[in-house]
C-alpha cells in the first residue's frame, strides 16, 4: 500500500475501479470505433507496440476478476495451511480472507447500487409529461411491472408501474418513451 494510504483506504480505490468499470469500457469503446479517431490510433498504435492481441477493454477487466477472487484463493489457503503454518498464521490468513470477503460484498454492493441509479437515470430520460422532482429523489425502486386496464370497449391498455420508496409511478410507453399518466407519493397511498 502506499505509505500514508491505510489497507481499506487501497481497497476502495478498486472499488470505485470495479464500480465505474462498466462505463469505462464503453466510453472506451465508444472512442475506439470513431474512424480516424485520435484515441482509436493511439491505442492500436501501442497495442501493437506491446504485440498485445487482446483488447484494451479486456485488458481493463483483470483487475475487477482478480480481486473478486482473493477471497477464494485465501480461503484455500487456509484450508490448505491447517496443519502446516502455526496457529498465529493461521489466524492472520484467516483475518484477510475475512477482509478480502468484505471487499468482495462491499464491491458487489456499489456496483449494484450504481447499477440502480443508472437504471432511474435511464427512466428519467425516458420520462414524458413529468413535472415532480428528480426520480432519484423519491428513493430506490422496490418493484416494477405492468399493469393491465380494460379499455372502455374491448381488449387492455398495458401501464408500467414503478413503486419506489416514496412514489408510485404510472406510465404508459409509447416509441420507446414514457408517458406519466399519474404519480402518488407513498406516504398518501397509507401504505407503509
């Protein structure tokens, strides 16, 4: 670890790397399909320097498989240590496969949480007719789904319904758009 950098200060430095990862890779690629890009011929230009024949983009992803595996590989150790290593050493491998397990839940956690937000980000650009706060404001979503109503003559009109931690949104989607047909804040529905 760097000198004044503390063990979980590192570890959260490969969070935010594994976390922002997914996007990474795609600005990455967005760069490097543009013909004539400047940043497409200088990263083929030391691809082939190194006479590397894999992608950047898999190149990137090694550090986001390695550390989601220590935990594994410590835990083999440790296994395979028991009656090799005394009882002081068994003890500290056991303390950093118990680490290592914690960073791997803390990685899996941001990501998935990114993940979500990116998700509300998405539905607010695809949002018609809205004229409530950001989405992100009411909460993460805790269900979707679709909501079938009878039409006044015959055959069902489908609604997406969104329940988030403070809102039920009713939409309809139409050209890949949503159309808010109404929105109740949870508190209101007495339901808690």
């Amino acid at each position: 670890f760097p000198p004044n950098e503390t063990c979980a200060e590192s570890f959260n430095r490969y969070t935010e790397y594994c976390t922002n990862f997914p996007r990474s890779v795609s600005k990455l690629e967005g760069m490097l399909t543009r013909q004539g890009s400047p940043a497409a011929e200088f990263f083929k230009g030391c691809q082939r320097r190194v006479k590397h024949t894999l992608p950047l983009g898999s190149q990137l992803i090694k550090p986001v498989q390695r550390i989601l595996k220590y935990h594994l590989l410590m835990r083999e150790l440790v296994k395979n240590c028991k009656s090799t290593v005394s009882e002081e050493h068994l003890e500290t491998i056991q303390e950093a496969c118990e680490v290592m397990q914690g960073v791997a839940r803390h990685i899996n956690e941001m990501k998935r949480k990114n993940e979500k937000a990116l998700y509300i980000q998405e539905l607010q650009l695809r949002l018609v007719d809205w004229e409530g706060n950001e989405l992100s404001s009411y909460g993460e979503i805790l269900k979707e789904g679709v909501l079938r109503q009878p039409k006044k003559l015959f055959g069902f009109s489908d609604r997406k319904v969104y329940l988030f931690e403070k809102l039920l949104l009713v939409a309809k989607e139409r050209d890949n758009e949503l159309v808010v047909r109404s929105s109740y804040k949870v508190v209101d529905l007495g339901v808690s």
